[in-house]
C-alpha cells in the first residue's frame, strides 16, 4: 500500500507564513466554524465534525487538485486564518478565498495573505485569473475583493452556497 505524499508549497511574506495544514491548526478553525457571526460567509456554522469533515477535505483538496487553502500563520507561530484556492466538485472555477480567525482582522494580514496565494498560483501554479465568491451581505469580503483589484462580474448559484457573486480578479498580466 502506498500512502499519498502532499508537496504544498510554503509561501512567505513579510510578516506571515502560509503553509499546508497541520492537526494543530483543527482548534481554531472549529472555534471559526462554531462561531455563527464569524462563519456564515464561508457556509458556517458547523458543528464540530462538519468543520473536521471541511478540514480533512482540504487536505483531500491539495491531494486531488494539487491546490488548496494554506493555514495563515505569523512569523512567531500564531494561527490567525486560511486562504487560498477553492474547486470542489459542482462549481463553476476554481476561487481564492479567505478567512481570517477571531482577533487577526484589521491588520492587513488578509490583504497580505491572499495577494500572496494569488501571486503564487500565478506564478507557480498556472492559473492566469481567479474569482472569488463571496456571499451577498459580506462587506468586508467585498471590500478586500475590491481592494485586491478584483471586480464584481456576475451572480450565480453555487451548488453549496445558493446565490453567490463572483468578484474576477486580474489576470496575471494585468498586474
């Protein structure tokens, strides 16, 4: 029996490092999934093995897809959220996201992350543009979206979500 080996890449910036999901980072992303406030824009709440359930098929997601989303760690260890690149079975193309865990917003570190994960699947992964899909009601997605230079392109229904609006993101030339 062969046992599937995960090369994700470690990606870093200035102040943060986003790296393949380890057990440890399971607590505060269920503390995420728990909170209903905090998690309705990423199809949240849930319950503890739902978010278990979420976890190991990101982990599935890197083995299939050979892309997923990275734990957001800083440089002196703290988990503070994930993002990266989405495409489970049913949706229209692959997305960035992004979720930043309780007591990390506000510091730039999402903008830092997810301009990072979309820098590197551009340029290591082979993607030449992203949308990201984000639920109506999340201002603050939006507003990262926009400041990404992303703009918003067309509502759909995501076989999970509903109605979702993809928000396009530049292509790799254009930035």
């Amino acid at each position: 029996m062969s046992a599937l080996a995960l090369d994700i890449p470690i990606v870093e910036t200035d102040r943060l490092i986003l790296r393949g999901p380890e057990a440890r980072d399971f607590e505060p992303l269920a503390a995420f999934f728990a909170d209903k406030a905090r998690s309705w824009g990423f199809g949240g709440p849930k319950t503890r093995n739902e978010a278990w359930r979420w976890f190991a098929g990101n982990i599935g997601h890197w083995a299939l897809r050979g892309y997923g989303f990275w734990t957001i760690e800083t440089k002196d260890g703290q988990v503070i959220g994930i993002t990266g690149i989405w495409n489970p079975d049913g949706w229209p193309e692959p997305e960035l996201g992004w979720v930043m865990f309780d007591g990390s917003e506000g510091k730039g570190y999402a903008y830092e992350a997810a301009r990072a994960a979309r820098q590197h699947a551009y340029e290591h992964m082979g993607f030449t543009t992203l949308t990201s899909n984000i639920l109506p009601g999340n201002t603050r997605s939006v507003a990262l979206a926009e400041k990404l230079g992303a703009r918003y392109e067309r509502d759909f229904t995501n076989v999970t979500h509903d109605t979702e609006m993809a928000y396009r993101h530049p292509k790799r030339e254009g930035m």
